[in-house]
C-alpha cells in the first residue's frame, strides 16, 4: 500500500489551506472529500490579517484579492435609532501588519483555488466524492477507510466540519452548548452603503432583533450583500425562511417596499463548542472540526486556517527529523487561544448586539464611542479583532 506522509479529510477552506501547506513543504499528500464538488452557500467571507499573510505565503493572495472586496473598516450601528455609534479602522494596524483591512472573499473561493495548486502538483493528490468511514492507527502510522479502499499515512489532519466524523470515531467530546436561536443570512442586491451610508462590515444592535451587514463580491464580481439576523427563540424555521417574515426583516433595516426581493436564504444553527482534545495519537483536528462559535465578529474560520497553517510547520520540522514531541505544541497552543480569543470574544460580540436593558446598552454603546475615540484603545480592540493580537 502507497503511504502518504499526510492525508486531509475534508476539503473546506481549512483543509485545503492545510493540504497545500504541507504539499508546498515537499510532502505528499492525499486529500479527502466526500462532496462532488465543494458547497458554495453563503458562509464565512470575512480574512482577517493574519490569515492574509499566511495566504500570500502559500501564493494564494493575488488571486484572493481579485475575486473578494477589502474591507478597512467595520462599524457598530443602533438599529432602532438608524445611528452610526462607532468607527473602527484596520488602517491603526498599518505597522504590524502588511495587509491593514480585512478581504471579504466567499470561503468556497478559498477551498477551489487551493484546489486549483493541489492539483499542480505532483506530491499531492486530491480526490472528491470519496467518504470517509472510519479511521485506525498504531504507534507508527495511521489507516484511513473510505467507502471504497483504505489508504495509510504517517499523520492525518481532520478537517471535516462541526459535525465530524473523525472526532466522532476518535470519542472525542464537543464541549460546549447550542444557542435556542438560530441565525437567517438573506443574501440581496439592496445596496446598503448607498441607502444607509454604512460601510461593508457594519454591526447593528437592537435589543428586539440585531441585524449585521456584509458586502460580498458575488461570483459574478458584480457585488451583493448578506444580511445576518438572529430568529425568535420560538420562531419555527418555516417561519424565519417564509416570504412575508423575509420582506419584513428587510423592512426593519429600512430596505423600502418594491427592493425586497432577495436571491438567497440561508438559515443555520449556532454554536459554542470545543473539542476536549485537538490531537490522539498521529490525528489532529483541525478547524470546526475542533471548534465552532457563532460567526459575530469573523473569527472562526480564521481561527481554523491559523490552525492548519501551525499544525503545516510542525508536521513538517518532525517529518524532516524534529523530535517528535514538537507535535504537543499544537494541543498545547491552539486550544486556549481559540478559547480565549474566540469562544470568549464571538460571545462578547453576540450579546453587544443583544442587549436588552436600556442602562446596559447605553453604557455598551458609550463604551464603543470611547475606544473608538482613544488611539491606544481603539488600536488594542483592532488588534484583538483581527486576531493578531495573537495568530
Ligand atoms: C450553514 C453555515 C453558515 C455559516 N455562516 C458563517 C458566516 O456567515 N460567517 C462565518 O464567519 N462563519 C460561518 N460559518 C462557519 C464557517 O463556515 C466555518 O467556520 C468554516 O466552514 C470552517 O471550515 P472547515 O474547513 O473547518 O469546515 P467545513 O467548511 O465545514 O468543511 C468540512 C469539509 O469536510 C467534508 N467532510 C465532512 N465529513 C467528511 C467525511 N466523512 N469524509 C470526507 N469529507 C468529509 C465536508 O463535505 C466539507 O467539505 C457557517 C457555517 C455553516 C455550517
């Protein structure tokens, strides 16, 4: 049997930015992908400066930038009041970063281009519609079964979404819980900026129903905008997904009657959850395979391609003869910082927008203004925000 020095379950954005890290290091790779093709509804878009980098460092980022929107600023609005509360600006990072906004690039963009380099090179082997069923292994390699073979490798990187099956077979356990709400994304050609004059990252609060809007590219490049809300606790899914309540979710974000029409819904629940563990033995887990979080503030995702980009350089200084107790790094490392500056800031983010006590709002609010206001302040929140605070 052909042994691979890595094989990658899961071509998302974290596995295939994990793939190609690790192809691109000179070791062989197989990556596994039960989909035919990989899933382009609207989900994660926001690439914080960090991940950008790592994106140039793997020759992705040219591309990146065509096809996405960049994004300096993000700003907190009042909903019912229809106010502008507080700017900030990435432009602050200017000194400790090369790319000083965000990009706003559709996820299934990310997963096709890696896709696209894997499939140039001769170490690396990409094979979709291929399950995976099970997985096995000893002190010296590991077995990975799929539907229709099993295939072996010195370590495994499971890459494969919130609901994994590999953490699954590993007995792994998700800590954490589930939020009673779910959140409805209505994807529109309504042109927020123009209309509101907010900006392609804007948060607005509202005690009865929150609302965040992104602009996107769009595959066409033309641009569109998503427009995130949570749902009632007691609000059926019919219901949050029904025509009448879209349109009147559009109204409330003061989109006029005759441009109510939409192009897509997307209606998911949220979670907050880490794995126990982020490693047995020769696997790890990498991205929402280890963690998921709600996605208010644009952290998840990116935390996950972090991860894969660590867990690249550490399979390859133990493949290349490093002791293998380099490995314990990754565990050691990745788990804390996804709970401090992810679990802990996407929950701080959701109930800024939530608040339903009016002293509390206010002072939340005052709060936003005063750090926007400061420099020193307004530059420790970019800097938390988008990650590098610790990356
Ligand atoms: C419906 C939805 C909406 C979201 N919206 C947002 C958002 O608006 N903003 C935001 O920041 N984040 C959002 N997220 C979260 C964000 O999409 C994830 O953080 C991101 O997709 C994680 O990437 P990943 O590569 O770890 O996992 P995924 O993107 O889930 O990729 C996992 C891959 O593994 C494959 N796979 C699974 N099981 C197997 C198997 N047994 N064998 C082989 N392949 C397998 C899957 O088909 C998939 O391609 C959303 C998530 C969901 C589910």
């Amino acid at each position: 049997m052909q042994r691979r020095n890595v094989i990658v379950v899961g071509a998302g954005p974290v596995g295939t930015v994990a793939a190609l890290a690790c192809a691109r290091h000179g070791h062989t790779v197989t990556l596994l992908e039960v989909q035919q093709q990989i899933d382009d509804s609207p989900r994660a878009s926001t690439t914080q400066p960090p991940t950008l980098e790592m994106l140039a460092e793997l020759g992705l980022i040219d591309e990146y930038l065509r096809v996405g929107l960049v994004s300096r600023t993000f700003q907190f609005w009042d909903r019912p009041t229809r106010s502008l509360i507080a700017e900030f600006d990435f432009a602050r990072l200017k000194d400790e970063t090369a790319y000083p906004f965000v990009v706003q690039t559709e996820q299934h963009k990310l997963a096709n281009m890696a896709i696209a380099r894997l499939r140039e090179m001769e170490n690396a082997e990409v094979r979709l519609g291929e399950r995976v069923m099970g997985i096995t292994q000893t002190d010296n390699k590991v077995n990975v079964s799929t539907e229709s073979q099993t295939l072996e490798a010195d370590y495994v990187i499971a890459a494969d979404g919130g609901r994994s099956t590999i953490r699954k077979a590993l007995g792994i356990e998700f800590e954490g819980y589930t939020w009673p709400e779910r959140f409805l994304v209505i994807t529109t050609k309504f042109d927020f900026q123009a209309a509101l004059g907010c900006c392609l990252r804007t948060y607005m609060a509202d005690p009865q129903e929150w609302t965040n809007l992104f602009k996107v590219a769009g595959d066409d490049l033309k641009g569109r905008w998503r427009a995130v809300y949570n749902t009632r606790e007691d609000e059926t899914d019919e219901e949050a997904r029904s025509d009448a309540s879209v349109r009147a979710r559009l109204s409330r974000i003061y989109v006029p009657e005759g441009e109510r029409d939409y192009l897509h819904l997307n209606l998911y629940a949220v979670h907050q959850r880490v794995a126990k563990s982020f490693r047995k033995g020769r696997v790890f887990l990498c991205g929402d395979a280890a963690h998921v979080n709600n996605p208010i503030g644009g952290l998840g995702l990116n935390c996950g391609i972090h991860e894969a980009w660590h867990l690249s350089q550490l399979l390859h200084a133990v493949l290349t003869g490093a002791p293998v107790e380099r490995l314990d790094e990754y565990e050691r490392i990745r788990r804390p910082l996804n709970i401090k500056y992810v679990q802990e800031q996407t929950v701080a983010n959701k109930k800024r927008l939530e608040e339903r006590e009016p002293a509390q709002r206010e002072k939340r609010f005052a709060e936003l203004r005063a750090m926007a206001e400061d420099p020193k302040r307004h530059k420790a929140f970019v800097m938390r925000a988008s990650l590098l605070e610790r990356s």
